[in-house]
C-alpha cells in the first residue's frame, strides 16, 4: 500500500484556544543562588588582592559562569496532518490528527566568550559598562508525554498514526524554534540577561567601597547606554 503524509494548516480558531507562551524570567533566582558565591569572590577579588580592579573583579566572577541561563519561554505549539494510504494511487484509507505540544526553550548567555574587551571602567563617574555577546537559544524541549491528541479517520492503522505522530512532533519543533526568536519573546530575554549581569556584578563592586557605582548592560550591535 501507498502511504502519502502532508501537514495542514490548523483550523483558524485552534490557535487562538492555546495559550501563546508562559514566560519565565530567572534573573533574580540566580541572584539568590549565587549571592553566597559572589560575596566570596567579592572578598577574594577586592580584599585578598588589594590591586585587583573593577574589570578584573567582574572577569572572575564570569570565569565561575561558563553558561547562565538567564531566561525561559513555555508555550503550546498546535500541529496537524494528514495520512492517505491507498494503491494505484487510489485512497482507500484517510486519517488527520491534530496535537498541541508544550514546549520549552531556554536563553542562555556563553560567558566564556566574555573577555577584557566587553568591559570597560569609568573611574570618573564609577560605572562598569558591559558588553554581552548574543543569547544562544536551546533546541524546544517537547513535552509530548503532555500533549493533546485528536485523530480522525474511519479506520486509523499503527504505522498511520506512528507516521501522524512524528510528523506533527518535527512540525511542532520547527514552530517552536521560530517562535522562540518572535521580537518581543527576544526583547524579554535580552532584558532579563541584562538584569541579571547588572545585579550580580553590583554587589562587588559596592563591596569594594564603590557604593555609587552603575552597571551599564548592552548586547553586540545596541547603542550605548546613557
């Protein structure tokens, strides 16, 4: 028999009824879990080496980081396609299937990338302006074990709904993948990066005796900050 797979386009109001993204920021959970980590590097950077500086300090504290998760976005992607099975090219046997998948995407940033060159001290009005290199996004993570199926067709056979399942899981992760990089999904991301280096590097600066000091905080290609 000749089995034929195509994906279709989701009825227009399925999308609607899926909640688009539940989206989840860290920086401040990453705060309180390295906040023992980071007064320790704080007192080794500035108290046990009395000529150590700013950029120094905010070199080690990144040398303890190779990757930080800064960011993450749950979200359900709807998929569908259909399944013909028939001989000389005749269609005996139809079946469609419908899934909505959650899936998960991380933001991470890759500090080991991080060097001298992205940082820079103004002694005159005590601000550390950085320089990120840009988030690297994570494969979607499809939590099919939660998905939720619907299938049709008079008789349904295992290789026709092995074949439905599959697809509709590739079709599902390609959607994710470019929902993932959506504009404002991206924008949220980058902000949440940005907050989560300017916390984590203040604290050793204001433990080095530079309590008026600022955190500036930009990705490759944004303007400086004023």
């Amino acid at each position: 028999m000749e089995q034929k797979l195509t994906e279709t386009a989701p009825a227009p109001t399925a999308p609607a009824r899926a909640p688009l993204a539940r989206l989840q920021a860290v920086p401040w959970l990453i705060v309180i879990a390295l906040s023992a980590a980071v007064i320790w590097l704080a007192w080794r950077a500035f108290f046990h080496n009395p000529n150590a500086d700013p950029v120094g300090s905010a070199m080690l504290a990144f040398e303890r980081q190779n990757s930080l998760t800064v960011f993450s976005s749950r979200f359900e992607i709807v998929a569908e396609s259909t399944n013909s099975q028939g001989v000389l090219g005749i269609d005996l046997l139809k079946s469609r299937q419908a899934a909505i998948i959650p899936a998960l995407v991380e933001y991470r940033l890759d500090l080991a990338t991080m060097d001298r060159d992205r940082l820079t001290w103004d002694q005159a009005t005590q601000t550390l302006a950085v320089t990120l290199p840009p988030l690297r996004i994570s494969r979607p993570n499809l939590d099919e074990g939660q998905a939720r199926t619907f299938t049709e067709g008079t008789l349904v056979t295992g290789a026709a709904a092995e074949a439905l399942a599959k697809n509709n899981s590739l079709q599902a992760e390609r959607k994710a993948a470019q929902f993932a990089q959506n504009p404002e999904v991206m924008a949220l991301a980058r902000q949440a990066a940005k907050d989560a280096v300017r916390q984590n590097l203040a604290i050793p600066l204001q433990l080095a005796g530079h309590e008026s000091a600022k955190v500036t905080v930009r990705f490759d290609g944004e303007p400086s900050p004023r």
